[in-house]
C-alpha cells in the first residue's frame, strides 16, 4: 500500500485516530487525526497489520463469535506476534479495510468487527495462545 492509498482509506473512515474510531467532536479527535495521519510509524504498522491479515479469509456474513473476537483488540496480539513489532487498534481497523474485510459496528460501540473466516482466525488465535504458554514455560 502507497501512502497516498493510506491517506484515501482513512478519508473514507471519518473518526479513525491510532487509538480506533472516537467521536469526532471530541476535544482530542482533530489532533489525534492528524498524528495518526502524519505519522510514518503509524503507515509502517498498518503495512504489518496487512501482511498479517492479508492470509485471512472472508466470511459473506458475520456470525455472534466474529462479533465478539474478530476485532482489533482480539486480534493485536496474533498480528504483534506475528510481525514482531506492536501495532495500533487504527492501524489494524485500517489494514483490515484496505483488505477489503467489511467493519460492522454495533451501535454502542467504537471497536468494529470485521468478516473474517471465523474457523481460520479461531485457529490462529489458538495455537497464539500455546505458543504464549511455551514461552512462559521457557522464559
């Protein structure tokens, strides 16, 4: 992804900051906006958050479990872990929308879920969590 399709995706995602979506009348969201679209880090963790992603399926609908577990703050981990460097929730919600992943929102709520294939990513977050416990065991 060129930065100029970066700057495009987020034109289409008004209330997107680094730390996810916030209403834009809040006093920080114009700063936030800015920071997030101003930074190269930001760009750089959204180019990871894609290569990761970019093995996920799509689902044609979502279900209650991608509901509740295909969102950014479920998936950071899996996406750190694989690119080896942290990530943003914007950066995710971002690259998950590049994709071509749909963000569904419910009503009350700021964090989206997206339509991945849910058995691909209940896979991928399973064996995350053994690999976490090896490491704890190692270390």
């Amino acid at each position: 992804m060129k930065k100029y399709v970066f700057e495009r995706n987020l034109d289409q995602l008004p209330g997107l900051t680094a730390q996810g979506f916030m209403p834009t009348d809040h006093p920080l969201y114009a700063q936030k906006r800015q920071q997030f679209l101003d930074s190269a880090t930001y760009f750089k963790q959204s180019l990871d958050a894609m290569h990761v992603l970019k093995s996920f399926g799509k689902a044609q609908l979502i279900s209650s479990w991608q509901e509740d577990n295909c969102k950014p703050s479920k998936l950071k981990d899996l996406i750190e872990w694989h690119s080896g460097k942290p990530v943003s929730i914007g950066a995710i919600i971002l690259a998950a929308y590049a994709l071509g992943f749909e963000l569904h929102r419910k009503a009350y709520s700021y964090e989206p879920s997206f339509n991945m294939l849910a058995r691909q990513v209940e896979t991928e977050l399973r064996q995350l969590k053994v690999r976490q416990m090896i490491g704890k065991m190692v270390s």
